[in-house]
C-alpha cells in the first residue's frame, strides 16, 4: 500500500482580515521534503493567487531564522522583531508587482 504524504503547507487570507494586504500565515514544509524548492513553489502560488484573486502585495510574520528565505522571494522587513508563540518573528510584506 502506498502512503500519501503532505509536504508543505501554508495559509492565506484575504486583504482586510489580519493586514490591509493579503497574509501569508502557517507556512510549512515537512522535514522530509526541506531544502527541495517545495516551499519556493508554495510561496509563488500563493502570491500569483494573491495577486489574481485581490492585486494585493501580502503581508507576513515572519520567523527572524527565515528572514532570508522570504527576502529571497521579494519581501521586505517593516518593523522590529517581536515575540509570537515565545519565537522572534519579524513583519514582512511583499508588493503585488514582485514577479517572485
């Protein structure tokens, strides 16, 4: 029997609800799959849902270990880090004409 397995993860939410852009939340990639562009892949749906669906940039926030990752695709820091679930995080936000 074949076991089916879920890789990555991830959320997003209509502008208005967290951020006035759309957000990117819950991002996840199971261990097994890290370091295989699985997350790169998700992020660029996400974003060209984004953009389709709203023509919004996104917003996230963003573990400070990830920072460069999310850079990577566009985003930008806005602010100071801040604790969330007892884990740095960071603000960061991406415009709707970044091609990622």
């Amino acid at each position: 029997m074949r076991v089916k397995k879920l890789c990555g993860y991830l959320r997003v939410l209509p502008p208005s609800i967290t951020y006035d852009t759309a957000a990117i939340g819950r991002v996840v990639i199971d261990a097994d799959f890290r370091g295989k562009g699985i997350g790169k892949q998700l992020m660029q749906a996400a974003m060209e849902k984004i953009r389709t669906t709203w023509k919004s940039g996104a917003t996230l926030s963003a573990q400070i270990q990830t920072i460069d990752f999310y850079e990577r695709l566009g985003f930008m820091t806005v602010d100071e880090p801040y604790d969330e679930a007892f884990t740095p995080h960071i603000k960061m936000v991406c415009n709707p004409e970044i091609s990622l």
